[in-house]
C-alpha cells in the first residue's frame, strides 16, 4: 500500500496502514468478455453484452423474487485495484483530481456499482446487460434498483 | 450469525461461518436526525433534511473537486444489520422473499447505496439531501453520480 514506483507524476497517496473495519463475504463471481482493463468499457451500457451473475449455492434462495425487477443493482469488489491513492491524474499530464470526484476503480474501498438490465434468470445465475468490469469480479451484493422499486416502497405514515 | 431467536415466521438463514473475504476501512461518518430505525424513511429523499457527510482527515484531499458535481452517489455501512437471513418476511405474515429481491438494510454484505444531492461542501463535510441512513452510519465511498459524469467519459475509442 505504500508502493509509490506506479503512481503518475501528481498523483498523492496515504502511507499508513490501514484500518479493517468491517469485512466482506464474496457471494458469488461475474463473468464478462471483458479480460484486461483495457477490454473494459469507461461505463457499462444498457446494449453492452450479456454478462453472467453467478451466486454461489448457499445464497441462491436469496434470489427468490428477483425476476420481477427489470433493473438490478450491482456491487462488486475490484479487486485489482490499489487502494491508497488520495488524488489521481486520469490523463497522466500531472493534473490530478481527488479520488472521490472519479469513479476509478482505484479507491479506498474498491466497491463497483452498477446498475444493470436483468435478461433473465437460469437458476443461481443471472443474465445481465450494462457492466464495466473485468471477467472474474467477486459479487458483493444485488439489490432492486432503487428506481424499480420506488413504487413498491410507499412512504411509512407519520415519516417524513 | 445464527441467532434463530428474532426471525420472523417464515425466514431462512444460513448456518455456517461466512468468509472473510475482503475488507472494508471507513473513511468517514454520516450524520443524519434519523436516531433509530423507526425515524428512518424507507428511501432517502430529494426534498429531505440536509445530512452531514464527514471525511476523515487523511481522506480529506481525496474531495478535491467533488464540488463540481451536483449529485454523487455514497456507499455506507449498515452496521447494526444482521448478515445470515437468505429469505426476509418484511410485513411479518410468513410470505418471504428472497434477500435480493429487496432492499432491506439486512444482507450479506450490509452495504447501503444512496444518490444524493450535494448541497454544498464544507471542508471535510459534505451537506446533502436524500439520505435514509442512522446517525453515526460509517462511510464506505463517494463518488460521482454515474449519470452526473456521463458527460464527462466519452467512449474509449475502439472498445465497444
């Protein structure tokens, strides 16, 4: 975490050891053409190609239910990613802009979100369209798009 | 993690010691007027109270230029969430769904996922709008909304 020998000319990073506040379970594993980083695309897009979602068994009842959502959220761990950087410099010309105004995969928590067509389901697997990331990304959780489920989510009486 | 004791009629967990796969460092904390869970709305909202999001100094320059974004999305840490329930009764009447299939606090990995609107910046402290999360939630990551930064990552040439 302290290796400053590939970081680009303005770019800062932190040189302590970092905390390990809370961990993470891999509940499955994603599987995309995409298989350097330069294979990825800078976004996912809705008539990219179908990626496969695979949940390992013990989650899989967790999916029950899913099929009804046409949009899903995903997270994933990017785990190729270093993590110290503070500031970052995209275009390598020694301008350089804080981690939290990009979405690089270089990140204190290298957590990917997307949010993704669901195709269909063929058991523990989903079909999806709309990823970035390389082949091979641990899962770390599926939601219901927020938007999808906004209407199933009527506001609790007496909350504003 | 196999606590059956305060599950309702209905749900399934798994039983068994998860992985630790990967960890998390928080980077910051959230502070919200929602004191207990009773206080929180279901989905953050637009016209919300103005919530404080505050940067720990070492990550304090990681904000440089977040400011020119109006809305960025944030990933925080559900801390108090159960992680074992595979199927969730969330009206209490025995019909469950599956864990993915909802957007319930409780997960395997209890990771919240909000879009908000970015008032203004204070140093370190973001003021925000649209947020559901506890007082005190830990923060996970922020980054630019993706629709926010379409604009801004034209296609790679070449890679489709």
């Amino acid at each position: 975490m302290t290796d400053d020998s590939d970081i680009r000319p303005g770019e800062t990073c932190l040189h302590h050891a970092p905390p390990e506040d809370a961990w993470l379970q891999f509940i499955g594993v994603i599987h995309t053409p995409f298989l350097t980083r330069a294979d990825c695309p800078r976004q996912g897009r809705a008539n990219g190609p179908v990626c496969e979602v695979e949940v390992f068994g013990p989650w899989a009842p967790a999916l029950e239910g899913i099929d009804a959502f046409e949009t899903i959220e995903l997270l994933y761990w990017l785990d190729r990613s270093r993590r110290d950087l503070l500031t970052q410099s995209p275009k390598s010309d020694g301008r350089t802009v804080g981690t939290f105004a990009l979405r690089s995969p270089v990140r204190p928590n290298p957590i990917g979100t997307a949010r993704v067509r669901l195709e269909r389901r063929e058991g523990n697997r989903l079909l999806v369209r709309g990823l970035d990331c390389l082949d091979g990304t641990p899962l770390v959780d599926i939601k219901p798009d927020r938007c999808a489920f906004t209407p199933q989510a009527p506001d609790k009486p007496g909350v504003s």
